[in-house]
C-alpha cells in the first residue's frame, strides 16, 4: 500500500513537471513571434520611407568646387614656396633614404646669382648683358692707317676686324685713352703718323701721345669732347675672388674672376725685395693669361676698369697703378713720379726672422739696406732694419700697399713715417719727393 501510493505521487509530479515546461516553451515561442512581428514593421517602415531618418548628401555648387581647386593651388604653392626656401638655404640637404645630397652639382651658380641694386632684383646674367653694351661705348679701336688712293677699292676702304692692332678705352671726357700696346716699339711721332683710332663708327687721327715710363701704358688724345668714359676701380676696390668681365681686341668678352688681386712673381728670397719708386704688383685672372687675352681689357661689374693686359709688360697692370698718369694729363702736366729712394720687405712676406727688434709685430715694412746717400730718405734719416709702421701718422695695416702710398703723391709733395729703431719709435718728417 505504501509503495503504491508512492508510486503515484511520483507520477503526479513528473505530470506537473511536464505541464510547466510546456507552459515555459509556449511564453518563450510567443516573445520570438512579438519581436519579429517589430522587427517586421521597422524593416517595412524603413523601405516605405527610406530618407526619413538618413538624409542624401546635398551636392556641390560649381562655385564651391572651383574655389576649392583655388584653395588647393594656392595651398601647394606655399609649400613649394617654404619648400624651396628650405632646400636652397643650404648647401646640402638630407634625406633618410639618400643621405647628405650636394644641390649645388645640379643647380649652377650662376643661374641662380640675383644682384640687388637701387631695390630692383635682376638677374646677373641680364646685368652682364646690359654692362657689356654700356662699356662697348667707351671703347675703340688702333688700326693701321690706310693709305688710300683717289680710288681705292670698295673692300680696300673697310676697317675690318682682323686689321684691328690693339683696343683703347676712352678714360676722360675730353677724349684721352689708355692703349696697352707698344706699338711696335715706335716713337711716339712715328706711332702718331702711322696709326689710327676707330671709335663710335667714325676713324680719327692722334692729336696727342704721351707714355707712361712707369707701367709702360700710352696715353692717347683725339679731337673729341663729352664723350662716354670708364672710371677707375680703387685699389681698396680690387679684391680677390671679384667678379670680372675681360674683352680682347675682337670683343671676345670672358666672364670670370680675380684670382689674386696683388700678385708678385716670386721664385727666390731676393725677389721679396719692393721698391719704394717702382710698381711690381699685378692682377692674376682665373683662367686668363696675358698671352691668349693679349691687350686687354678688365672691368668689375660696376663698370669699373679694373686691369689692363699688357703683352709687353706680360702682366695686368692694377687700375691703381694708372690713376697718377690719368691726374697728371687732367691737370696737362707731363708724367712723373716722386722718388723717396728705399727697398724695403714687408714683415708679413718674412716669417722666421729672428732679430728681437721684429718679434710680436705682424705688419710693417723693414727698410733694406741704407737707402742712397743723394736719395731724400737718406737725407731725412731712414736707415737699413728700421720698421715703418706710420705713413702720415697712420698705421700701417697688411692691407696697405707702401709703394702706392708714395706713388700717388705729387712729385714736391712730403710724406712722414713713424718708424721703429732699436726698440723705440722715431719720427720722420716731412721728406720731400
């Protein structure tokens, strides 16, 4: 009887258990139905009105899109511009994937050179053009003079190219011109008979010739006024590593650079001895020779004359060392040059001297051996190994030339040095020239 009822108690329980799984299927399969009955209806609302929430994007003007082409030139033409300021700032450049880059192999000098002048920026290659035919104004031509028949010849009459002997350039404007040439070694009459000048298209005569014994240079005169002139580069003017234009007697025109601005052959100790009364420097150009630019002239870029080629002198004679023969024919005085009679050696040409009276001092001329008894330096008192270290009660500076110095003066004019003798300072005064 107890295991009976058991029994049925046991089935009485399963049975519930079974109804309420049933009824937890059923509660479970009808939310299923609720949520894709609304899952339903969305998909159904978003298809019958498809923009209600997601709009469509409004398309541009033409304007909008021209100005934003405009915007994005204008973008990358400032960052071409900041670019290229960075890049040509400097030399090289570095990259991660190529290291240090040299710009300057693939971006010549010269074309990028600009000249900024009176706040206008050209381009050096454009002033070079402009230059050469303002200077082309000033020069002129030595011929042969043609002696001519009643008839001559058509081509017998042209004063062709290859017939021209020498260049001279117009350096005054009453009509005095500098010619390097030696005319063949003639005396001045004979050069004035046997020669011409062809200038500004029109052939003239010599009125006048003068040399210049010191640098060998001829000064020549035509019946000529107002005329276009080149004016002189100053000697503190004249520097190594300038730019300079170089022309020859074809008007062959070279562009290129001083390589040593007071250059002096020396081969020997002996050849460091300067005089006092003679000019010894001269010009070296970068790849120009006296011999394959043969009378020549050389200009800076202002304009300037700067150097003449001399093919007797085999040198280019420093437009200062012909300034004195210019102001002696302005003032129509004969050439001269005044003497003060003393060799000297510059103590920045001697290291290694070991006198003490020469130690510390960087710059100043020894006087080399006594001057001659008749010369003025003699007379006022300079002796051998005294250091000048004033000319004119101004220091003497390694940029000073002492010749020039002397050389520039009137003939009759004094000058006064300060020299250094045994350890004290002796003043020389007033030597006359």
């Amino acid at each position: 009887m107890g295991k009976e009822e058991s029994k049925a108690k046991k089935i009485k329980i399963k049975s519930g258990d079974k109804q309420e799984n049933t009824s937890k299927v059923k509660i479970k399969k009808q939310r299923e139905e609720k949520e894709q009955k609304i899952s339903n209806q969305e998909i159904a609302h978003f298809y019958r009105e498809p923009f209600d929430s997601l709009e469509k994007p409004a398309s541009l003007s033409g304007g909008a899109v021209f100005g934003l082409i405009i915007l994005t030139l204008v973008v990358g033409f400032i960052a071409g511009c900041i670019g290229s300021i960075f890049i040509f700032s400097s030399e090289t450049i570095s990259l991660p994937w190529a290291g240090e880059v040299d710009i300057t192999k693939y971006f010549p000098e010269k074309k990028v050179t600009q000249v900024v002048e009176k706040n206008i920026t050209v381009t050096e290659e454009i002033r070079e053009t402009d230059l050469i035919e303002k200077l082309g104004e000033s020069i002129g031509f030595v011929f042969p003079k043609k002696n001519l028949g009643e008839h001559p010849a058509f081509l017998e009459q042209i004063y062709a190219p290859w017939q021209r002997k020498s260049l001279v350039l117009a350096i005054s404007e009453d009509g005095w011109f500098v010619c390097s040439d030696d005319f063949q070694g003639q005396e001045l009459d004979q050069i004035k008979e046997n020669w011409e000048i062809l200038f500004n298209s029109t052939v003239y005569s010599i009125d006048q010739i003068k040399k210049d014994e010191q640098t060998g240079l001829y000064f020549l005169k035509l019946n000529l006024e107002n005329i276009p002139f080149v004016k002189l580069a100053d000697f503190k003017k004249i520097k190594t590593g300038q730019r300079i234009l170089v022309v020859d007697k074809f008007l062959r025109w070279l562009y290129t650079s001083i390589s040593h601005a007071h250059w002096r052959a020396i081969s020997k100790t002996e050849d460091l001895v300067r005089s006092s009364d003679k000019f010894s420097e001269s010009i070296l150009c970068q790849g120009v020779s006296v011999q394959n630019f043969p009378n020549s002239l050389v200009f800076n870029l202002k304009g300037e004359l700067v150097a003449l080629g001399s093919l007797p002198a085999n040198r280019f004679i420093p437009s200062w060392q012909v300034q004195k023969a210019i102001n002696c024919l302005s003032q129509d005085k004969q050439i001269t040059y005044p003497v003060l009679g003393i060799d000297y050696i510059l103590i920045q040409e001697a290291p290694g001297l070991l006198s003490a009276r020469f130690k510390g001092f960087t710059c100043g001329a020894i006087v080399y051996g006594n001057p001659p008894a008749s010369s003025p330096a003699y007379t006022k008192g300079l002796r051998n190994a005294d250091l000048i270290i004033k000319v004119d009660g101004e220091e003497f500076t390694e940029k000073d030339n002492l010749t020039y110095l002397i050389l520039r003066k009137q003939k009759g004019e004094k000058i006064s040095f300060t020299v250094l003798r045994n350890g004290e300072e002796v003043e020389i005064k007033d030597i006359p020239l």
